[in-house]
C-alpha cells in the first residue's frame, strides 16, 4: 500500500510508541519510488499485541517512522482528553491539582502543533480544556505561586502560549469576569502567538542581535495568528483581536496598528501583560530569568506606559496574595 499525499503524515519518535495508545494504528515509511516519494505502510500496531511491533522496530532503529493525522489526533482526542475530562469530573481535584494535569496536556497538543505540520483542525482539541478548567478554577484556593511552580520557564513557543493562556485566565476570574469571557480569554491566551508557526525558527530563535528585517518578520505574527484564527470561522471575536492585538501598547507605540488606550480590546491588554510577565519570568539565552516579584517591578517602574495601569495594578495584587 503506497499513499502519495505527504500532508498527511507526521514524522513520530520511538518514544511515540510508549504513548498511552489503546487503539490500532498503521506505522509507515518514506521512499522513493518511480523517482517520487511516498509512504509506504510498514507495520501496525496493535495495542494488545506491541511486542511484534517492538521487535522489528529495533531492527530498524535509525529509520523514520510515520503515522497518519488521522491518528495522532484521535490519540489526543480519544486516549488523552478523554480520559482527562473523565477523570476530572470523577474526582473533582482542587484548582491547583486541575491545572497541573491540564497543563502538559495542553502544551503537548500546543507543541505537537507547531513542530509537525499539523492541520489547523488539531487546535480543536484545545477546545474543552477553557470548559474544565473554568468550571473548576477556584481563586480561593489557588495561590499564584502554586500556579507559577506548575508552568515551565523553558524558552518554546507552546510553554509561552499555555503560560499565556493560563495567566489569563486566572486574571479575568480575578476580575469577576463571566464563565463566558472567562473561557475566551483563556482560549485566546493559549493562541494568541499561534502565528509564530508561520515565522522561520532561524529568526525566532536567532542567537545574534536581531536586524530591523527580523524584528519586521517576527511582528508579522499577530497579522498571521489572526488571519489564520478567522479562516477556520470557530473562534470569537475576543479571541481574534487577542492575536491580533497582544502587541500594543496602552501609549499607542505597540505593533501592528498602534492602537492606544481603550482602541485595544480589553482580552488582549490583559494578554499583553501575561506575555511579557511570562517572557520576563522565563528563560532567555539572552537574559537572566526574573522572579516573579522583579518581573512584576519592571513593568510598574520602567515600562508602565505599556499597560492598562489598572489591570496591571490588578494582576500585582493578585500575585502578591502568594
Ligand atoms: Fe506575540
């Protein structure tokens, strides 16, 4: 069996076998045939049977193996998101205890997203993750702290975007806001720097001092998170202007349209304060990691300008219930 169609196939690593699988599923390899290239089906893998699959794997261990989209989706959808709303409902766990399972669900899909050329129908299974933690996120027995021990301070783009997202929501409960916009904000926090997939890895994670090229480049991925947000017609509009917007500043000097003020959606003033908290609180090859306390003073004292004071203000109280 030959398939031509390489959008399809996503590249997986041994340890992608280790997964909690309980469904079967065709392995396949890339070759060349007629002078095209094409994946051809080597292997199933049967959860009930893994040591046939095992041991021919380990003949071949320094090939690429592939499985199709198809799957890797219903991995997420049926074997780990399933299982997590299931057992989150059944137990109930306090706020601190659904976030630290929640979490490396979601920067596992939000990583499997921008490494391999995943579809855009892959996002949706970020979906009923805003609904459970919403439901189960109670401030009153969240310290901020405890949250910010969950979140990793590693330099990727997915640790950023669930960092973001989970920042966020756990401001606007703060806030008193709806169930409703509490879910979007969270939503749009975990996306707002989707674009960032459509932006060469070279200029986003460049070693050297950035040209004024690269900076245009990088400012780029607002327009496209919200182009490419609205093209799959599922989000709101909070969640489109939060793309779109996280990069202006409350004085209008922001990017990509310097808006000032109350122009800038108040989602995305709020998310705009979570990205450059979690940026400053997390590693940069450049920098040296800030505490949360020093990240904190640093946007009071000497970039306040940038921010809606009072939601700043908000965030700082918040933080410092620790
Ligand atoms: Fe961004």
């Amino acid at each position: 069996m030959t398939v031509s169609k390489q959008t399809e196939f996503k590249p997986i690593t041994r340890s992608f076998f280790e997964k909690e699988w309980t469904e079967r599923f065709d392995v396949f390899y890339q070759t060349t045939i007629d002078g095209e290239k094409k994946f051809v089906k080597f292997a199933e893998y049967d959860p009930k049977d893994y040591s046939h699959l095992n041991a021919i794997l380990d003949e071949r261990q320094n090939e690429a193996f592939y499985i199709r989209e198809t799957d890797l989706y219903k991995y997420y959808r049926f074997n780990i998101l399933k299982r997590l709303l299931l057992e989150l409902a059944q137990d109930k766990p306090p706020a601190r205890e659904a976030f630290q399972r929640v979490y490396p669900v979601a920067t596992r899909i939000l990583q499997d997203h921008l490494e391999i050329p995943t579809s855009d129908e892959f996002l949706a299974l970020l979906d009923e993750l805003p609904l459970v933690l919403s439901e189960s996120l109670d401030p009153e027995n969240l310290r901020f702290y405890e949250l910010f021990a969950i979140t990793l301070k590693e330099d990727t783009i997915h640790a950023h975007c669930v960092n973001v997202g989970m920042y966020c929501l756990c401001l606007a409960r703060e806030l008193g806001m709806s169930r409703k916009d509490r879910e979007e904000i969270f939503r749009g926090g975990l996306l707002a720097d989707i674009g960032k997939k459509f932006i060469p890895m070279e200029v986003l994670f460049k070693k050297d001092a950035l040209t004024e090229e690269d900076r245009q480049t990088i400012r780029r991925h607002t327009a496209f998170g919200k182009k490419k947000l609205n093209e799959q017609r599922r989000y709101s509009k909070t969640v489109l202007r939060m793309a779109g917007e996280h990069h202006e500043n409350f004085d209008g000097t922001g990017y990509p349209l310097k808006l000032a003020g109350n122009e800038i959606d108040t989602a995305a003033r709020i998310c705009k304060i979570m990205d450059v908290f979690n940026a400053l609180t997390s590693h940069r090859p450049y920098r040296e990691v800030m505490s949360p306390l020093q990240a904190l003073t640093l946007m009071k004292e000497k970039m306040g300008e940038q921010f809606d004071s009072k939601l700043l203000t908000a965030f700082i109280q918040y933080a410092g219930k620790s």
